[in-house]
C-alpha cells in the first residue's frame, strides 16, 4: 500500500468535515418534526390555518409578567408555548372582576401538549357520563380541543355543538374538525348576549375555563337553562383560585364558593364537586324545575368548600 499524500489527508478530513455538518443539520431539522408528532391532537393555529385577515382584538404587549401563568409554580418545566398577554376589563360581576377574553391568538396555547397532563382532559370527560347519541354543548369551545373528544365520545348518532364568541376561533375549530373527519359538530359564533343554544335540547352543556370571560353572565346563564333539558346537567370547570400555587392569574380563577354565589341563584343546585385534577375544579350543576327566588345565595364557608350538608360529594380521586 502507498503511503498518503499531503492531498489525500487534505481531501479525507475535508470529507470528514462535511459529513459532520450534513448529520448535525439534518437533526436540528427533523427535530420539531417528531416533537409534533407527540401532539395528543392537531395542531390548532399553525400559520396557515389562521385566517389571512384575523387581527387581535385587543393590545398584544407581551411582558415578563404577563407570564407568570408559566413562572408561579415552584419545581415546574416553563410551558413551551405560553399563554397569551391580556388586559383587565375593569368589569366587575357579584364581586369579582371580569377576565378578558382569551384572544385566537393564544390556540396554540390551548392545544399546548404540557395540557394533557395538566388537565387531563379525557380523565375529566370521563367523569361526565358523556354517553353516544347525547347533545353536548361545548360554550367557549376555542378552538376545538374538547369539542373533538366529545365528538368520539357521543359518536355519530350525538351531537355537539361547539359555540364561541370570536369567529376566528370556530373557523380554527371547523378546520380541526375537517381534519379529524368528524361530521357530527355544529360550530356556532354566539356572542355574549346570546349564546345562540336550540331551547331544550341539550343533554350537558361544558365551559372549560370560559365562565370567568362571559361579559354577560346572567344572559349566558339564561339561555344555557332554556337550552337544556329538564335533566340536562351544567358543568363548569375553572381554574382553582383557593390555590395560589395555581399558575394562572387571578381573574382567570374560580372559588367554589364564588361559582356557586353566581350559578345557584339562576336556576341550578350544584350537584356534585370533582377535585382530582391537578389545578382545576369540576362543578356539576343540575337544572332546577323551579329556580329558587332571586335572593336565594347559596351557603357556603365562604372559603371555597362545598359545606358537608350539600349534596355535593366533594370526592378526591387522587
Ligand atoms: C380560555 S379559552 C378556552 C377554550 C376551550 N374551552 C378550551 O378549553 O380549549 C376561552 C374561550 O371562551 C370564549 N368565550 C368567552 N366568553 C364567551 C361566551 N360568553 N360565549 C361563548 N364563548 C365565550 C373565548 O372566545 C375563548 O375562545
């Protein structure tokens, strides 16, 4: 064999060099590929799924502390997308102030794969009772990431009906829908005096971290009863604000008994308390055949518990 030249060693590291660069580039390419893959649903607003002509609907000005959503909880991996910036209504309703609605530009928030295990979703559906062939309505829906799993769950023989206040959202959510192929949902643009619900309908009406934004709850709560059926169970799921190991702001959380001062009086008795997911509450509200009179406020401890005379269970499963 003859020995190397200075030319062959020269052209052997080059080729070395280049193969190096060529397997580094294509791992920091194929990188968020898989990432993607890992995704429990689709993508909800990539780029191109968000209509050519959508705008904020209000400021946008993204600070540290707007995301302290993701900063408060001691010990936990900082979400990879994070919540969208909101301002303050300077509405308040029975005592607590308003949140802002939670812009179409936070979906992919909602569609953040850290979700599944911070608020379980299907855990939390399961619980329901959600049976095939029942009307669902799933208020404040954004972009879909319930109304999906509810439609498996009441199959093609049910329906659900997916309503938002902001068009943007139900077209991000119609789109979801195409692209999981499912035909049994209805999405619906409502608006905050009219949540645009067919009356006595409804087998269960869902608002998962919407109640909080409604500008007008005495409205949505109106309708939501003329929607459902005699049987028909309200249920609302909201941030614990007994927690302030919760990493969510506060206008963005609920106390029971804060939920129960607002709902009880317009014609529900809160039938049964869920606490097993890791930040939220699950209350199940039952539709009363006779509202009680306008005065009727709840007891409560005034500390968030439901107090043990009630008939709600209160039951941990964790
Ligand atoms: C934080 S997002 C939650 C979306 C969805 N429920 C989820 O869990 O992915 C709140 C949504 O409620 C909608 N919303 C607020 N007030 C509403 C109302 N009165 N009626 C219907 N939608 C409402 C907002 O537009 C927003 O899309």
């Amino acid at each position: 064999m003859s020995p190397l030249t200075q030319d062959d060693i020269r052209f052997r590291s080059w080729t070395a060099w280049v193969s190096a660069a060529l397997l580094t580039w294509s791992i920091t390419l194929l990188a968020p590929l898989n990432a993607s893959a890992l995704l429990d649903d689709p993508p909800a607003a990539s780029p191109t799924t968000q209509p050519p002509d959508a705008k904020p609907d209000h400021d946008h000005d993204h600070d540290d502390d707007d995301h302290d959503h993701d900063a408060k909880t001691k010990g936990r991996k900082p979400s990879s997308i994070r919540r969208p910036a909101h301002r303050h209504t300077g509405k308040t309703y029975m005592g607590r102030e308003i949140a802002d609605v939670m812009s179409y530009l936070g979906a992919p928030w909602l569609f953040r794969p850290e979700r599944i295990a911070e608020e379980r979703p299907d855990e939390m559906l399961a619980a329901l009772n959600i049976k095939p062939g029942m009307v669902v309505a799933d208020v404040g829906a954004g972009a879909g990431f319930h109304t999906l799993r509810l439609a498996r769950l009441v199959g093609p023989t049910g329906t659900v009906i997916a309503t938002d206040v902001q068009p943007q959202m139900i077209q991000l959510l119609r789109n979801n829908v195409r692209q999981a192929r499912l035909t049994n949902v209805k999405p619906v643009v409502c608006t905050h005096d009219d949540a645009k619900l067919p009356k006595g309908a409804v087998d269960l009406v869902l608002m998962v971290d919407v109640y909080h934004e409604a500008a007008n709850p005495e409205a949505l709560l109106k309708d939501i009863k003329a929607a459902l059926k005699p049987d028909g169970r309200l249920v609302l799921v909201e941030f614990r604000a007994e927690d302030p190991n919760v990493p969510i702001k506060e206008e963005h959380k609920m106390t029971v008994a804060q939920m129960r001062k607002e709902i009880e009086p317009q014609g529900f008795r809160l039938a049964e308390k869920l606490d097993f997911l890791p930040w939220q509450h699950i209350l199940i509200f039952e539709n009363l055949a006779n509202p009680p009179a306008s005065n009727g406020v709840p007891k409560t401890d005034g500390d968030g518990r439901v107090p043990s005379d009630n008939s709600g269970s209160g039951r941990r499963r964790n």
